[in-house]
C-alpha cells in the first residue's frame, strides 16, 4: 500500500463517504461530493472512461448547482 499525506480539509472527511467519489492520476486526486448515493452511483456509471477533465464539466453541468 502507498500511502501519501495531505491535508484534506475535516468537512470533508465528515461527510458520508458513500456521497462522495473519489478519482485520481499521476499528478493529482479529485473529490466530488454528492447530495445523494443515488447521484453518486449515476455520476460513477455514467463517467466511466472520461478523462478527468471531462468528468470535472460533467459534474459541473449536472451536480455542482444542486448542493
């Protein structure tokens, strides 16, 4: 196991880890919080294979204004 130190804000760490979905790559780690599993779950099935930008203005179009 790799571990790798950060300091991620405790709001975040409070939240439901089943509400948030977590991605990363060579140079960073994206956390994207949801209001519900069920948008969750859609936002993982629907962005599988998107690149990270792609998911960043999926999620913009369709979650970020509803929390």
């Amino acid at each position: 196991m790799n571990c790798i130190k950060v300091d991620i804000p405790k709001e975040i760490c409070e939240i439901d880890d089943e509400l948030k979905a977590i991605y990363h790559s060579n140079n960073s780690i994206c956390i994207w919080i949801f209001s519900s599993r069920v948008g969750r779950n859609n936002f993982v099935h629907n962005t599988v294979g998107m690149s990270k930008s792609q998911r960043s203005k999926y999620y913009e179009i369709n979650y970020s204004a509803k929390l």
